[in-house]
C-alpha cells in the first residue's frame, strides 16, 4: 500500500524544500526559544523545518491532530519509541561501519545494522497492531509495514544476512604465535590452555592479595595484527567472506526510504510532547483547538505564552493563564494596561497560538477556537540601527508600510507598542490610520498600545488591559482581562520615560 507521510497527508502539504528558512516573525514571538528548545538532541533528524512549514488546510491539521493523540495511547508511544531506538541504533552501526579501515571489520557492522534493522520492523509490524491505532497515519503506515516486512525484497535481505552472519559466527580458529611469527589454522579440537594455567596459578593462592591484572579494552578498531589475522581466515573460508563482501555491495542501499521518512518524521511528534510534558506535569493545560479557515470568531480559556511558561516551570514559577474572546464583527484586541503588566506576553501567545494551531500542534490552554490564517505578520520594537540612517519612527513607518501593503483579509497581525518615539499626538493619528486599514481588509490584530482611544474604534475593537493588585498600583497580577481602558496608562509611560515617576523622583530628590 502506498503511505506518504506521517506529517502531511498530501503531497500537496508539504514544503517545497526541506531546507525552508524561519519565519521573520519567529523572534518576535519567541518562537525561535521554543522551536530550538523542542529539537534539542535530536540534529540528527533535521526537525526545524518541520516547524517551519505551515499547513493551510483543516483537513491537514486535524491528521496531525489524530497521530499526536494516539500517541497518548501508552502502548502506540512504547512501540514507535523501541521502533525510533532501533533505527537509531541502525544507523549508529552503519556510521561506525564507515569510520572503520580494515573491508572485512566495515563488512560485518554492515551485516550487523542489517540485523538490527530486519529484528526493528519485525518488532514493530507486531507491536504496532497491537496497540491498535486510530488515527489516519499511523493506521496508514501500518499497512505499509506490513506489505513491506511480507514483501519477498525484505525476506531475502533478513534471510539472507542471518545466514552469512551464522556461518561466520560458527567458524573456529587457532592462532600460534611463536617469537615475531604468527600462524593461522582452522581449528582441530586443540585444548583451550588458558584455564588450565589459570588452575595452575590458583594453587599458589594462599590468601587475598593485591591484584596486579591489567585490564584489557577489547576496541572496536583493529590493529595490524589483528586484520592480517582475519585475513587469514578469510583465505582458509573463503566462500563465506566473499559472499559476505558480496551482499555488502548488493545491499548497499537496502535501509527503505518511506521507513527512513517515518523514522525521522514521527519525532516531530515525539519531540513536542517531550518539551510540552514539563508544563503537563505542572498541571498546566494543553488542547487541540479547533481551527477554521471560515470563522474569525476566536477564544482561547487558560492559554499562556509556551516559551514563558517553560522557563518559569523549570525555575519552578508560577505561571498566569489568561483568557481572550472575538466574536461577531469583532476583530481587534486593544491591550493597555502599566508597564510590566503582562501586555507583550498577552500579545505573544496570541501569534504563539495561531501558530503552533496551524502546524498541527496542540496548544496552551483548555480549549480554543482559532482561526486558520493565510500570513501572520509582527511588528514589536526593535533597537535602532545606527547603519541605516533611518530614525526609530522613520523604521516603525516603514515595517508598518509592508504589512499594510501584504495583509489580506485572512491575515493576523500582531503589534507591539508602535510609534512609541513619537509624541502622543502623531501616534494616535498614524496607528489610527494604520490599524484602520487592518481592519477595513477584516483581518485579526491585535495592539498593545498606551493609547487608550485606540480602544474606542468602534463595533470591531475590543479593549483588555492588564490589571495591578488591588490597593498596590506597583504589584502586578499579569493578568488580562476584557474591560474598558482607565486612561492611566500612557501617563505613567510618560513619567517613566522622561524620568518623573514616583520612584525616580524619590531617587533624584534622594528621599
């Protein structure tokens, strides 16, 4: 049967290349941290762009969806990670099969991954069933596995290799050594004197004594010796060797390509639900959204920023979930709210989890609804470059200029704080202009903003902001919420900047 892939459902789902660059917005997000920290350990496998090829189709996200849940099932996870450990353990000994000089030595590591391999996917086609999966893919990819360990091409490699593998290991040898020369016979019957002289030297034994025996590392390199030794050999059987050297060369290629694909595109899988179980464990929630390319009416109950809650879990922190809502013809997010409130992040894990939605992962929070966008585009602060020789609001402009210029009205749009180097006036004049054009082609946005006005854009915005204790206007509780603006926030960002907050001016007055 044919399979095509565990990660797309359709060739038509896939890259075009496997070499797909990052997104520009992965930093902005902080995706980078969390697509870096996923595929730690696993270079080998190439994963990143995986994470960094977006799927445009339901249908592809839900057959993600159903292969991550399977592998809830315990006895799908155990029997793809032996599979997983296997091939690892293949490709180790056709590694160490090309490190090595001496043919006859490169010859049986080959034969040896050979073995390891048939004994892999033989352990597999029978564990596999067993734990009866539901989902698409792996039903799929069992149904290959099964042709393919029954086809006459597998049987013959395995059948082949143990056969060659079992009369080598049957042939028997003598080595003499006498001064400088060495003679290689096959074995007669001779005696094995290395247990009687050890039977000897154990009757001058009288009582526990320092042990002066020097270990001897058995390497996997062959000396000289050792190799003229097995050549020699290899002349007194020489039916067997060259048969050996022979299926080498015949099977050079034998490792199956749609098993290879597999084997490196489940730990796609894999390697999400390892980064993600640190937060599981901590009793945070993680979900499957539901994802439409028709309805922009979204809502996500206890999400968090993922790369956040990580790092805070690890140092054994408190993390804060927050809810969000869009519904009818509402399609901005204004977020105000103090400094170090929880804004930026609110902002984050909203592209965080439009994202990780639409490659086919599930998220942070208990449930959501999303939207399946067409591009998602940031724009948060950046340090200016003093090479360009444009100004800070001369750089907002035109970043500002290209989303404009790329948004459809099946975008989603994240903004951080724009044109926060200009005065109050200007900024209130070029975001409402900005994000009036956002929201005239119908996209999803969101903006953090001290200006509260932006607020009050009509039917289509909706105001949250992030919230201090009650009673502490200095602590935060970092969390957002959905209600009106309080008009306090861009006054305190004032006073910050130009050094006139309460604290500052305790500072300088040196009270």
């Amino acid at each position: 049967m044919a399979f095509h892939s565990i990660l797309f459902e359709t060739p038509q789902d896939g890259p075009k290349r496997d070499d797909a660059l990052e997104p520009d917005f992965f930093g902005d997000l902080n995706l980078d941290q969390i697509v870096s920290a996923v595929t730690l350990g696993r270079n080998n496998y190439n994963l990143k762009p995986f994470f960094y090829a977006e799927l445009s189709r339901e249908e592809a996200i839900a057959y993600r969806h159903e292969v991550m849940q399977d592998l809830d099932n315990a006895d799908v996870l155990d029997s793809i990670e032996a599979f997983a450990q296997g091939m690892r353990k293949v490709r180790e000994y056709l590694a160490q099969a090309e490190k090595l000089y001496y043919r006859l030595q490169k010859t049986w590591w080959f034969m040896e991954a050979v073995a390891v391999y048939g004994e892999t996917l033989l352990n597999f086609d029978r564990a596999l069933p067993a734990a009866s999966p539901r989902s698409k893919g792996l039903r799929g990819f069992q149904l290959y596995l099964a042709g393919y360990v029954a086809s006459e091409r597998f049987r013959l490699l395995i059948h082949e290799a143990a056969e060659i593998r079992r009369r080598l290991s049957a042939i028997r040898y003598c080595v003499r050594i006498k001064g400088s020369a060495v003679t290689v016979q096959d074995y007669d019957g001779e005696a094995d004197y290395s247990a009687e002289v050890l039977g000897i030297f154990e009757r001058f034994k009288q009582s526990a004594v320092k042990d002066h025996r020097v270990e001897l590392r058995d390497w996997l390199e062959m000396n000289h010796v050792e190799a003229h030794v097995l050549d020699f050999v290899a002349q007194l059987h020489p039916q067997v060797f060259t048969e050996a050297v022979t299926f080498c060369s015949n099977h050079a290629n034998y490792l199956d390509a749609t098993i290879q694909t597999f084997d490196r595109e489940v730990q796609f899988y894999l390697a999400y639900r390892d980064y993600i179980g640190v937060c599981k464990a901590a009793g945070l929630n993680f979900c499957y959204p539901r994802v439409s390319s028709g309805s922009k009416a979204v809502h996500g109950n206890e999400t968090f920023d993922l790369a956040l809650a990580h790092k805070l879990v690890t140092e054994h922190r408190q993390v804060v979930c927050n809810d969000f809502r869009l519904d009818g013809e509402e399609r901005l997010i204004v977020v105000s709210g103090p400094n170090n409130g929880g804004k930026t992040t609110f902002a984050r894990l909203f592209g965080q989890l439009h994202y990780l939605a639409k490659v086919g992962c599930p998220i942070p929070g208990r449930s959501a609804a999303l939207f399946l966008y067409d591009r998602l585009f940031t724009h948060f602060e950046h340090e200016e470059n003093t090479k360009d020789l444009r100004g800070e609001l001369q750089d907002d402009l035109m970043r500002v200029h290209q989303i404009v210029a790329n948004a459809s009205s099946r975008s989603v749009v994240i903004m951080n704080e724009i044109f926060s180097s200009t005065t109050l006036t200007d900024a209130l004049f070029l975001s409402k202009k900005i994000i009036g054009e956002i929201l005239e082609r119908g996209a999803l946005c969101v903006c953090v903003t001290f200006i509260d006005e932006l607020a009050n854009l009509g039917a289509q915005a909706v105001s949250m902001a992030s919230e201090i204790k009650p009673g502490d206007p200095a602590s935060r509780t970092y969390r957002v919420r959905r209600r009106a603006a309080d008009g306090r926030a861009y006054a305190a960002s004032i006073a910050e900047h130009y050094g006139l907050s309460y604290d500052r001016l305790k500072e300088r007055l040196g009270l």
